[in-house]
C-alpha cells in the first residue's frame, strides 16, 4: 500500500495539485487510491482464464477469503503474471490521470471523470 500511495502523490505531484487545500487534498488521495485499487482488482481478475474466475468467484463468496488470499490465488492458482499486470494498468492509470488519454474503459471512464470534476469543482 505504500507503493500506491507513493504513486498516487507522484501523479498529484505532476497534475500540480499538491497546494490544494490539505482536506480536498486528503479526499482526492483517497479517490485515487480507491480507483487505483478497483481498477487493479478488476484488471487481475479479467487476467484469469474463464475456469480460474468462475472458481475466484466462488472463494470470493467466503467471509474468511481475504485480498491477501485472491492475490495469491490469481498469482499461483491463476497463473496469472501479476506484477506485469498491475505495471501495466499503473501505466494506464498515470497516463490517464496526467495526460488525459483515453486508455480506460467506459466505467473506468465515467468513475476518472467524475474524480476529476470534483478536483476542478474543488
């Protein structure tokens, strides 16, 4: 987790926002912090082959099935290369948020946008 924060305040770093107020600041930390993670479970899990995420599906319905736990399931089980797969979507994330290119999804989309509006509202 302190990668992802480590990462996050690099990219507010680059947008120039780090002289927001200090409480929009924190909420706009955590918005990305929030996206970031959602957008690495999602592009872990599209990773698996079908079988694999029908069976995570299922491990996930248990209450005792922790984030630590479906990580080492789509790593080791899954056969998924997890490191590249969060690189790359880390990438994808940056080059969205600084750059503004168009390399997310339409839900993906909809969720930057709506951070990035309350960023400008702010």
């Amino acid at each position: 987790m302190e990668n992802v924060g480590a990462f996050i305040d690099q990219i507010i770093e680059e947008k120039g926002y780090q002289d927001l107020d200090a409480e929009v600041l924190e909420q706009l930390k955590a918005d990305l912090t929030a996206r970031l993670l959602d957008m690495l479970d999602r592009q872990l899990i599209q990773a698996l082959p079908e079988d694999k995420a029908e069976e995570l599906s299922n491990k996930l319905d248990d209450p005792n099935f922790s984030d630590e736990d479906m990580y080492n399931f789509i790593t080791n089980e899954g056969g998924v290369n997890a490191q590249q797969v969060m690189i790359d979507t880390m990438i994808q994330f940056k080059l969205f948020y600084v750059n503004g290119e168009q390399v997310l999804n339409n839900e993906e989309q909809g969720a930057a946008n709506n951070t990035a509006n309350a960023v400008a509202a702010a």
